[in-house]
C-alpha cells in the first residue's frame, strides 16, 4: 500500500487521500506535478504551492478548460478567439461544486461585440 506523510503532522495517508485524515492538510498541494496560477498562467516547479505574483493556489494545468464567452465550445489552451464567432477564449476551472469559474482571459482588453467590430470596420 502507498502512502504519503503529511507535512504538517507527519502521519501517514493513502497515497490518494487529497486532504489529511488526522488534521485535514490539503495534501494534493503537496504533489501537484509542474502547477500553474490559474489567474496570471505562470507555471512553477513541482512542490509549489503558490503563485509568487498574485498569492494564488497553484492547480495542475490539466485541471484549466478554455471556452468561448459566447458559445462554450471548449478549445485548446494556444486558441485566443472562437473561430465561429470571433469571441474571446478564457480560461475556466471546475470548482468542487462543479460549477466553472471564471479564471484568465488570454488578453487585457475587454472584447467589442462583433457587431459592433463589423460595424466599425464598414465606418473606416
């Protein structure tokens, strides 16, 4: 049987228990495998807990889902628009809810509508 020491109170767990059975440390923190900052996508080093930017708790990348704002089609993490309607792709993470949250937008600026863009272009 595997088994992991918890860092705080030393005792022994299932390698697959996430939080510790005598004090109830968050033990899958412990061995995230090359996490990444959910806010800013900075990636870190196996061990990390938090993002040295922003204080936030490092997840696995696999745990980040990219939609589009306004289809929710789900693309791959290098697509920056939808190719169907021109909307951004941003970053989600399912919560233990299950309910997505809303992470990191791969830009800065707040997206015009697409009708408002067409109708800009057609003005110049």
């Amino acid at each position: 049987m595997n088994q992991t020491e918890c860092p705080q109170c030393q005792s022994l767990n299932k390698t697959q228990n996430r939080f510790c059975s005598t004090c109830q440390f968050k033990l899958s923190f412990q061995i995230l495998e090359n996490p990444i900052c959910p806010r800013c996508l900075s990636a870190y080093e196996s061990g990390a807990l938090y993002c040295e930017k922003d204080g936030s708790q490092l997840i696995e990348k696999e745990e980040l889902i990219y939609r589009c704002v306004t289809c929710n089609k789900e693309y791959a993490d290098a697509v920056k628009y939808c190719p169907e309607d021109g909307s951004k792709i941003v970053a989600y993470s399912e919560t233990s809810a299950g309910n997505p949250q809303l992470l990191h937008t791969h830009s800065s600026h707040l997206e015009t509508p697409l009708g408002n863009r067409i109708l800009a272009f057609l003005l110049d």
